[in-house]
C-alpha cells in the first residue's frame, strides 16, 4: 500500500473532481512522506493539550471522553495526547464502540474467530504502554454496524458526557463508514450535554493527498508530542498485533496496518479538528 494513485500534490491542491476510487480506503494510499514534505502540515497551529483544554468546574479535576470506533483508532490517532494528558492527571474515560471483530472478515486464521477478545487485549496492553489509567466502556456495536445503531450510540455518548469537559472522537468525514458514524454520534452528543467535540482524522491520512480540500484545514491543530510520548505511543502501536501483522499466510491474512499506514502515526505530533 505504498503506491500513490495521483501525482504529489503542492499546498493548497485538491484532487481532481470525480477521481477518487470508488473504495478510498482500499486504494493505494498516500505516501508519509508526500505529507512529511508539504509545508502545510507543519505550519497548522499548535495546540498545547493541557492549556488549550476546555476549564473544569471548580475542584475537581478535567474529564475527557475519548470515542474509538474500533480498539486501535484512540491509539493511532490520539495515543500521544493521550499519553501526555494521562501524565497530567487529566481524567480520561475511553469508550470503545466496536469490538472491531470484523477486521479480516476473510480470514480462517484461528484467531480470526476471537478478534474481539484478540483486540480487547491489545487495546488493554497498548493503554498500559500509554501509562494510561482510563475508565474503558465498550458499546459492544457490531463491527461495520455503527451507523444502524448511529441514534442508540448517540445517547450512550450523551450519557457518557454527563460529567466531562471535552469529547474527542473519530473524524465524521474519514471515509470510513464506522468512524463517520461515531463521529457524528459524539457529535450530536456534544450538542445535546453543550460540550465541545474534538475530531481525530485515520484513514484521511491513507486517501487525501496534502492541501485535499474534503479536510477542514481551517479547523486543524497541531500537538507536538514530547520525546516521551512520541516513545509511548510508538511501542503502544506493536501491541494491536492483529492489525499490524498477518494473521496468517492464507488470502484474507493481511496485516490491515502494514508499515506504509503505520508511518502516518510514527509522527512527532498529532492533529485534530477542533
């Protein structure tokens, strides 16, 4: 997946009109280092994930709500802040919606058949490699079913967000149908308990090319990751080794996040939509 199905794009260029493949996200991707080398990527505003935080009440300390599609998408997307905030003391509460148990629907690898136990676990150990102490809540939406069930997870978030101060979930335009619906349930959510939603781009980083007009640049910001955190999450991504390596040597075996996707979440920061 290391291909680049158009040409390199400079700032501001956008896609041409009725290009995209009709499966993005399968397509050959975009490379990191197309994006490693336009200046737009490092000129986004910086955000500090502890000052710029929304104010908590009085006495007590900040809550966050951290919304994943699929175990793994918090760590991929957010696993550095994560790491810095926990470090902080900030109170983080981690809401899994999926078991992500339909990740190699393809597979008769043995342990195709217990992905959600198989994930459960890595998101567990790549937690404590975060230095994360999380309250973890799992919907238990089926796989791929996340927008049939997009009103029932909206009051479940909603719910949830009862006592937080933020809510940072899955960019609602990535183009993956599971992510968009959990994006836009934290959403709706956020409206309804008049908190404010942060949103953490995936598989953007796979199908948009640099200066892709379908990303709201004017909205994103850039967290810089200390040394530390950069390590944590590094060493945090080898634990979902479902998704990182093949299950088998069989056709439907193949690692989901081969080291090309891996490369956009190896960065020294982070960015968001706020």
């Amino acid at each position: 997946m290391t291909d680049h199905p158009f040409p390199p794009s400079p700032a501001g260029a956008t896609r041409p009109t009725g290009s995209a493949p009709a499966d993005p996200i399968r397509a050959a991707g975009t490379p990191e280092r197309d994006w490693q080398a336009w200046p737009g990527l490092r000129a986004l505003p910086a955000l500090d994930p502890l000052t710029g935080l929304p104010p908590a009440p009085p006495g007590r300390p900040r809550r966050i709500l951290i919304v994943a599609a699929h175990p793994d998408d918090e760590v991929l997307g957010l696993g550095g802040t994560i790491a810095v905030l926990a470090a902080a003391g900030v109170r983080l509460r981690l809401v899994s919606v999926t078991y992500g148990e339909a990740s190699h629907p393809h597979s008769r690898a043995p342990v195709a058949r217990d992905l959600a136990a198989v994930r459960t676990r890595e998101l567990h150990q790549a937690l404590g490699r975060l230095g994360a102490d999380v309250q973890s809540v799992a919907l238990g939406v089926p796989d791929g079913g996340v927008a049939r069930n997009e009103r029932i997870v909206t009051g479940e978030l909603a719910e949830l967000l009862t006592d937080c101060d933020l809510c940072v979930a899955p960019f609602s335009g990535d183009l993956h149908p599971d992510h968009e619906a959990a994006g836009r349930a934290a959403l709706a959510a956020g409206r309804a308990r008049e908190v404010p939603v942060w949103e953490y781009p995936v598989w953007a980083w796979h199908w948009a090319v640099p200066g892709d007009a379908r990303l709201p640049w004017h909205r994103a910001v850039r967290v810089a990751l200390p040394p530390a955190a950069r390590d944590r999450k590094r060493t945090a991504l080898e634990c979902f080794r479902s998704q990182v390596r093949p299950l088998g040597d069989g056709p439907g075996d193949e690692a989901i996040l081969p080291p090309a996707e891996l490369a956009h979440f190896r960065r020294d920061f982070e960015v968001l939509w706020r």
